[in-house]
C-alpha cells in the first residue's frame, strides 16, 4: 500500500493572546523540525480489518503532521513480517512503531531489536508475551491497543448458546495456534460453551486463508448434519464458514457468529446467512496507536500499558443503524479530514491558578494544542471555589464558540450542573486531576464525561503514609492536613492515608482543613505541633497545606523530629526536601494529565470511541536520594 507522507506543520498553540511553542513545554520533549518518522506495519494486507485501521492511522498522522512509512507483509506471518521490520530499523530514521505482531512469541525478537535501536514500540489489535506489558512477560512496548478478545470469544458463543440451547453442537475455525487474539477467541468461545452447554465437536485452523476454512467447514458439517451452531475466529475464517453454509444452502438451519465486520460478513448477514458478527474497532487502535505514540516522544509517561477498544455486536436488527453501520469494515481508504487550526477551540480550566502544579498542567495542555495546530482558551479561577470556576465555565458555554472542555473540577457533586450544562450544550467535557460523581465514568454515577485522567490518589496517600509507618514504627501519632471535605483528590489522598495508617499500627491525632490556602495550613500544623509534642509524623495532601506544613515545621525548628511526607513536588517543597524539613515529596504528573486531555478530546471529535473512561497517571516518589536524578527531577512543577 502506497504510503502519503504529510508535511508538517508549525507547532504553535495560543491562550488568550499568547504563543508559544509547543514541544518546548512537555517535560522531556524532543522537538524535531520535520516532525516524527512513526513506521506502520500491519498483520497482513490486503485486509479489510487493517485497511480499516489505516483509516485511523493517517487521520491521525494528518492532525499531528507526522511522516508515516507503512509497509505491508504479504501474509500474516513472522518470517514475513521480521524482515520488514529489520529494514525499517536499518533505515535509522524511524521514531516509533506501531504493529500488530504475528505471532505472540516468535515475534519478540525483533521487536526487542528495534526497543534496542531506540524506536518506541506499541502493538494493535495483537500482542506479544502474554499482553501484560506493564509486569508481564513482555514489558519494553509502550502499550497493547486493542479488543478484549477473550470477551469477544465469550460474547459470540454465548450468543449462540442462547439461539440454539443446553446440549447444541457448534464448530470453531480459527486461524493457527500461536497468534494471540485468536487464541483468545477461542479461549473466550470455549468457555462460554462450557459455561451454557455447548458440545464443542470440533476446532480447525486455517491458516488465515478463506480457502481453506471453506473447505474444512463444508467437509465437518457434511461429516456432522447435527452441527447447529458455528464461530469464526477472524475476517478470513469468517469468509470460508459463509461460503460453506451459503454452499450446504444451510443458511437458517446453522446459527453463526462471526469475527470481524468486514463488508462480505455484512454481506452474510443482511443474507440470512449469519446471525451475528462481532465488529472490533481497528481505527480506534491505528488513531490511538499514533497518537499515544506521539505523545510518548513528547515525553508523556502515562501512556496506559493496556487500552481495550471494545465491540459492537451487529444483527440484522440494527445493522443499519449509523450508529453501529460505522464499525463495519472498508475495503477502501479515503482522504484524511482536514487538520485541525485556530478555529478549533479548546477551553481549558484549571482548579486554580496560580499554583506550579496547574502551571505544569498546562504546560502539557498547550505542547498537545501545538501538535494539533488549535487554540487554547484558558480561564483560572483565583480560588479554588466552584462558586468561582462554575460561573467561568458558564461564560465558556455562552460563547458558542467552544468546541471541547478540559477542567479540574472544584467539588465533585457540586460541579455536576454547570458541568452537565456543558455537555447539553454540545461541548465534550473531559475531566483533569479531579472528577465529579464517583469518577466511574464508565458506568458509575456520573457518565458523560468523556474521561477522567489524574492519579489514583487513594494509592499515593497509601504510599505516603506507609513510607511515614516504615520510619516510625507501630503506635507512632502522626497529623493530617487536607484541603476541604467534597475535592475528589484530596478526600481520596486522605483516606489511603487513614487506610495506611491503620494498616502501620500509626496513630492518626488528627485531621485539619485549611481551605487551601497554605498561611491557614501553616497556623493550623503550627497549633497542632505545639499542643501535641508527641506528633512524630505529617501528611499534606497538596501543593497549598505542604506548603505551609513545611513552613510550620521550620519556624518550630521540628525539621529532623518530625517525618513529614508531602503531595505534590512544587519548586518549594522539593527545597524542604533538600533543607532535611519534610523525607518524602509525592510528584504527580500533571503535564501528562493536560497532554493527554487534549488528545483524548481530538480523538473524540475524530471519532474514536475507545479512549478509557479512566487513565490513571501515576506518581514519581521523590527522595534526598534520587532528587538530582534528571528522570525523576523532570516531574518537579515549576512556577516559571
């Protein structure tokens, strides 16, 4: 397949009047003047499911002015697809790859080889190792992109069990052993029929060939006429079990799920022929596969090491649906939309500002809008008061010229209205470091968000807080200073710290609030320590109570007495730190979180349905010891 290279383009992003450079504000960023070179090898073309990914992948490449080098092994085949990845590593110029390997394990070589050359890699639609990239077998690719495939295996022949009934006798043919994805189907088909009472009488491979799935399916159901039932694993073994049963003139008297939304698939379906076909998303995997690929280059680390793109389940029912008839392949490629400009307008909202964490937030907001070539509106709150942030956001909305939202919610119930007064309003709206509801966007109590990107801040109070019990010992009294009741953070930071706490044997004095100003912070933590000479421990739980916790225990002279464990890595803190005030600095990443928002938006607008509903962003645990590492001193916020 031929392979367009698109130029790029100035890497420019504005906030009100502002410009300024897009790579220059992400940590770690390598900013390149002709953009990045990311190699596209699929499993095999030509092949409607990977045609249908290139649709996701050149769009992509196209907002982001990318260089893309595609190359196409001719059969789906390790010793096919090896070479070709071997020569794109000899070329030298290539900065990432994005592939979907043919084989779980025979592939790890070279895929190894090109990690070692530098280039990222990321895998769609298959893996490698056993798909656990985060503490798996296999742990150098940045992600793994693509259906939950034992989910889908269950879905199809559960499907089948609730047509045919307890004791029905079905037919798999699936592809060769070895090959991940559709090992998982089948996995997924065959616990189903153990699961519902299916009789499995028989599993083929076909070696991704239609031929040869055809006629392995018309010689086993002319061997077994009490055959009612049949899944196919993948687009060509789909192919081959349609022709057959079209052939047998069976079409009725066998019920068939299909893998794969390929137009001859459809084709069996709207015929009678078929039942069901399950439909995967591979534009999603190619759009998010060269988007998160970028992203990573641009030095975001919070790239999720599994990102599932999920099914649409098609019928005759509503196989014409647009909402569904758009997951079915394309045999055909079209023109990338145009890019994105200035009259994209994306609307950022901090909790508050000033404050170096939002600062650095922003700082991956405007080095993603760069990329994107869109305009920035930012609007600060000055306190962190959603009497103050719901009224700006409101101002946003009458507009009508606001295209998506990211924000940092100020409570999590009461930013709901003015929030869901955003999206009535056709404005996609994303939420950065905080949440409203119970964060479960998914399916919790609050589900229109797009999604919900920040720390998992239960997890960072555990870790500050176990790291205070490691040092004290059973019995020891700590205090905690928190913000306010009702901020999803840091009600969470507060009470992994508590869980912790208990867990250590450590006694918890108190819990204070400080309204989020550091100078209440520090009047509080001062009292405390004065009325409590025995409290040997602190925990803040952000940038304004570290602040003055860490004040607090200078001017008391406490520096070396008390262990304090502060959130959130300012410019201040990390000097506490190094001063021997506070032992342990917990450095969110608050650039990923604003890099990744803005991706997540533009995906949404291109149409991409499988950017998480949660990406948790995670933590840099900042010490005396590794303060001067550059890998760990790059999350430290700056105010500058």
């Amino acid at each position: 397949m031929a392979s367009p290279r698109f130029s790029p383009r100035l890497a420019v992003g504005t906030v009100c009047i502002w410009r300024v450079n897009a790579l220059s504000l992400v940590p770690g960023a390598i900013a390149q003047d002709d953009g990045y070179t990311i190699a596209f090898v699929p499993g095999v073309n030509p092949d409607p499911f990977y045609i249908t990914m290139s649709t996701g992948v050149y769009p992509a490449a196209a907002d982001l002015g990318l260089n893309i080098i595609q190359q196409d092994p001719e059969r789906f085949d390790v010793t096919v697809s090896a070479p070709i990845i071997e020569a794109l590593i000899a070329r030298g110029d290539i900065d990432a790859l994005v592939t979907a390997p043919n084989d779980k394990e025979q592939s790890i070589p070279v895929l190894q080889d090109a990690h070692n050359a530098g280039i990222v890699v990321l895998t769609v639609d298959t893996f490698i190792g056993d798909g656990n990239y985060a503490d798996g077998e296999v742990t150098f690719p940045i992600t793994y992109i693509g259906s939950d495939n034992t989910q889908g295996g269950y879905i199809a022949c559960s499907a089948l069990a609730d047509a045919l009934g307890e004791g029905a006798k079905i037919y798999v043919t699936n592809t060769r052993p070895g090959i991940s994805t559709t090992d998982q189907r089948e996995e997924g088909c065959l616990a189903a029929a153990a699961d519902r009472g299916l009789v499995v009488a028989r599993v083929d491979y076909n070696e991704n060939s239609a031929d040869t799935a055809q006629a392995q399916t018309a010689a086993v159901l002319q061997a077994n006429p009490d055959i009612v039932g049949m899944f196919a694993t993948n687009t060509f073994g789909a192919l081959g079990a349609g022709t057959a049963i079209q052939n047998a003139g069976l079409q009725g008297a066998v019920e068939v799920a299909l893998f794969d939304a390929s137009e001859e698939n459809i084709g069996f379906l709207k015929d009678g022929i078929v039942s069901l076909v399950i439909a995967q998303k591979p534009a999603d995997m190619g759009y998010l596969g060269v988007s998160l690929a970028t992203a990573y280059l641009d030095g975001v680390g919070s790239i999720p090491a599994r990102i599932p793109t999920g099914y649409a389940v098609i019928t005759v029912d509503n196989v014409d649906d647009p909402d569904v008839a758009r997951f079915i392949y394309t045999s055909n490629t079209s023109d990338p939309a145009p890019a994105l400009d200035e009259s994209y307008n994306l609307a950022f909202v901090p909790g508050v500002n000033p404050d170096p964490f939002y600062i650095t937030m922003s700082r991956g907001v405007y080095g993603a809008a760069g990329r994107y070539g869109m305009n920035v509106i930012q609007q600060d709150p000055e306190r962190f008061d959603v009497t103050v942030s719901a009224p700006i956001i409101e101002a946003l909305i009458a507009r009508g010229d606001i295209h998506s939202l990211v924000t940092a919610p100020n409570d999590k119930e009461q930013s709901i209205p003015v929030l869901q007064d955003a999206h009535e309003a056709g404005i996609p709206v994303l939420t950065v470091d905080t949440f409203i509801g119970d964060g479960n966007y998914a399916d919790g109590e609050v589900t229109f968000p797009l999604t919900y990107i920040g720390s998992d801040n239960v997890e960072g109070g555990r870790i500050a807080c176990s790291a205070l019990a490691d040092k004290l010992g059973e019995g020891a009294k700590i205090y905690v200073t928190n913000t306010r009741p009702g901020i999803s953070t840091t009600d969470q930071r507060e009470e992994g710290c508590l869980a912790a706490a208990e867990a250590g044997g450590l006694v918890v004095a108190r819990v204070d609030y400080n309204e989020n100003s550091a100078d209440m912070a520090q009047q509080q933590t001062a009292a405390v320590l004065q009325a409590n000479p025995d409290i040997v421990g602190m925990f803040a739980t952000n940038t304004f109570g570290a602040l003055g916790a860490g004040a607090a225990i200078q001017n008391a002279g406490l520096q070396g007495a008390v262990e304090v464990a502060l959130f959130d890595a300012s410019e201040e803190n990390i000097g506490y730190l190094r001063d021997g005030i506070v032992s342990l600095v917990i450095a969110q990443k608050p650039a990923d979180m604003g890099y990744l928002g803005v991706v997540a938006q533009v995906a949404n607008l291109r149409g991409v349905t499988s950017m998480p509903a949660r990406v948790g962003t995670g933590y840099a645990v900042i010490t005396i010891d590794n303060v001067d590492d550059p890998d760990v001193a790059r999350f430290i916020y700056t105010a500058g």
